[in-house]
C-alpha cells in the first residue's frame, strides 16, 4: 500500500506540475493573441488580462489527455533513470501493479475535472464570448431556451433588441410567431413588432404580417398601430454567431446539459450535438486512462536499454492519433453517421484495449 501512495505522490506531482507549466505558456500566447484581436479597439492591459484568464481555462481543458500522457512519460522515465522499477520487480512485484495507483488517479482526476472543471470552463467560456463580442461590438447577442419558448438578444451601440419566439428551425434562423422588444441604448422602450414569422437574411430580418406599436413616452401605443404584410428589421446578427451562441455545448455545465437538451427537444431543435458532447465528457475518465496505460506501454522499463527517445516519441504520437480518432468519432456522432453512445465510449474502450494489449506483450512477450 505504503509503494501505491509513493507512486500516486510522484504521478500527483508531475501532473500538477506540467498543468502548471501549460498553463503559464497558453496565458502568455493567449495573451498575445488578445492583444493583436483587440488591437483597434479602446481596451486597457488589465481588460486584456481578463479576457485571457477567461479563455484559457477551456483551452486547457482541450489538452488534459496530453497532459496525462506527458505526466505518465515523467513518472515511468524517472523510476526507471533511478532503477526503482527495477527493484519493485525484484521485490516480486508485477510492473502491471505498478500501473494501478496511477489509472485510479487518472480516473479520479477525470471524474473530478468533469464535475467541478467542467462548469467552471462553461462559465468562463461563455463569459469571454459576452465579453469579448461587447468589446468588438458594443453589444451581445444572445441566446436561451426556456419552457417559454426562444429567447434571442441582439445588441449595437444604439441599443439592444429582445426577441421571443415560439418556435424556429433548427438553425434558429426562421423564428414564428415572433416578438421584437426594441430598447435604446439608455434603457427605455422604444417600439414592439409583433410577426407570423421572421427570416434571417443578410442585415435584417424579415417579417411576414407585422404589427408595429410604438412605445415613446406620451404616445398611445395603439393610436400609432402600424401593420405591414412584410417588414425588413436591421440586424447585425448571422446564422455563424447564432450559432456561436446557441450551438456551443462546452458553454453548458454538465449538470445543466440534461435540462437543456429537454428543452431542446421541446422547442423542436436537434439536440445531437449537445448529447455527443455531454457522453463524451461522461467518457473522459475512461480516456484520461487509456493515456496513462499509452504512456506506460513505451516507458515502463529499464532505462538503460536505450531508445528512449524513441518511445517517448511512439507514445507521444499514438496519443494523439487516439486523440484525433476520438475528435473524428465526435464529428461523426455530430452528423448523424454513426449512433451517439458509439462515438463517446467506443474510442476511450477501444484505446484502453489497444494500450492494454501493447503492455502486455511488452510484459509477457
């Protein structure tokens, strides 16, 4: 027990340490990424700091199966470079043994990241698109769904206008039964646009049979009625940043994902994408192991027989061709081509299996 605990503290320490190290380097490139995109406009260094502490979390949380295997490497190299392997093996003790302290903690570790990080990362992250879209624009746009139907916000420097939906297609670009709540920019109502329906089209919405009341103090809204068989409505919105804002999965905390894939359905949306994504962050554990036994498969050995540069390299590679094969499941869960548990949990299975394999070969030959 007292050699697990030893193993768990060196794992523990090479992955927080490399967690650290990541996370320096991506806030300072960040940063300059935050500085060229903002460029032009009236931002202070402070106001660049905040965007980047609210960014890189998530792009942290993208890199945490690299970490891993980076962490495992570290572990394996430095008990073979100080022979420890080599005396739990002639203490009688399997290497395979060696491997289950730190596959608990790899499991752990991704339980705990997809309970408490991943909320944390969907705030942050849908903090900075608010954020960063006000900066570049003076305004937000945004969207919600609600047992009250769709909720779509778009905003400029002359104010902000509230619309409500009953219903949309799936790209919420046609809205029906709309409402259009027009606000200056000082806060007060300026005019409501009632429609059969409204469609996107480039710079304005248009819509079929409006009915336009205007809200001016000391106006009788209905003595000033207008009604239109069709009406164009400026809008600096397009189906790319509704999108943004409406087809963001990661921006959704996972305990909330379940209530909003509910509500998704209700409205009439797809809601493939959002279940994709909320089984494959059920799924990290299981693929934050497959990296550590990876890693071990290549490292977990004596470090005097040479090539280990080369190993390092394999398990480096193999990592991120799981990786790669993990996000290419994603996408084809996402369109439809292959069912929604398939593309979740037959990666992180099959990458447990294959790294399974690989060890004990190297072990029992």
């Amino acid at each position: 027990m007292k050699l697990h605990f030893y193993f768990v503290r060196k794992f523990l320490f090479s992955f927080f340490g490399l967690l650290a190290a990541f996370f320096v380097l991506q806030a300072l490139v960040d940063l300059v990424d935050q500085v060229r995109r903002f460029q032009s406009a009236d931002v202070s260094f402070g106001g660049l700091v905040r965007l980047t502490l609210l960014n890189v979390p998530q792009g942290l949380y993208q890199i945490l199966p690299l970490v891993m295997i980076l962490s495992t490497i570290a572990l394996f190299l430095g008990l073979a470079r100080s022979s420890e392997m080599v005396v739990v093996r002639a203490a009688g003790r399997s290497a395979l043994k060696a491997l289950v302290a730190p596959a608990v903690v790899a499991l752990l570790i991704g339980a705990l990241l997809v309970a408490v990080l991943n909320p944390i990362v969907a705030a942050t992250s849908k903090r900075y698109h608010d954020l960063s879209q006000s900066l570049r624009d003076g305004g937000t746009d945004v969207l919600s769904i609600s047992s009250e139907g769709l909720w779509l916000r778009q905003g400029s420097s002359d104010g902000q206008t509230v619309i409500r939906a009953a219903s949309a297609n799936p790209e919420a670009t046609v809205l029906f039964d709309v409402t259009f709540l027009v606000y200056a920019s000082e806060g007060g109502p300026l005019k409501r646009i009632e429609a059969r329906e409204a469609r996107l089209v480039p710079g304005a919405w248009e819509l079929v049979e409006a009915t336009e009341w205007s809200l001016a103090s000391g106006m009788n809204p209905e003595a000033n009625v207008t009604r239109s068989s069709q009406l164009n409505f400026p809008s600096s919105l397009t189906q790319e940043r509704i999108r943004e804002s409406f087809g963001a999965p990661n921006a959704i905390s996972i305990w909330e994902l379940p209530e909003y894939i509910s509500q998704l359905e209700q409205a009439g949306f797809s809601t493939r994408r959002h279940s994709v994504w909320m089984q494959m962050e059920l799924a990290q554990p299981l693929f934050l192991v497959a990296m550590v036994l990876v890693g071990a498969a290549f490292t977990m050995r004596h470090a005097r027989g040479g090539g280990v540069g080369y190993a390092v390299l394999a398990s480096v590679l193999l990592g991120f061709g799981l990786y790669y094969i993990r996000n290419f499941a994603q996408v084809l869960g996402e369109n439809g081509q292959i069912p929604v548990m398939l593309a979740a949990w037959a990666p992180p299975v099959a990458s447990i299996l294959l790294a399974w394999g690989l060890i004990l070969h190297k072990e029992d030959g």
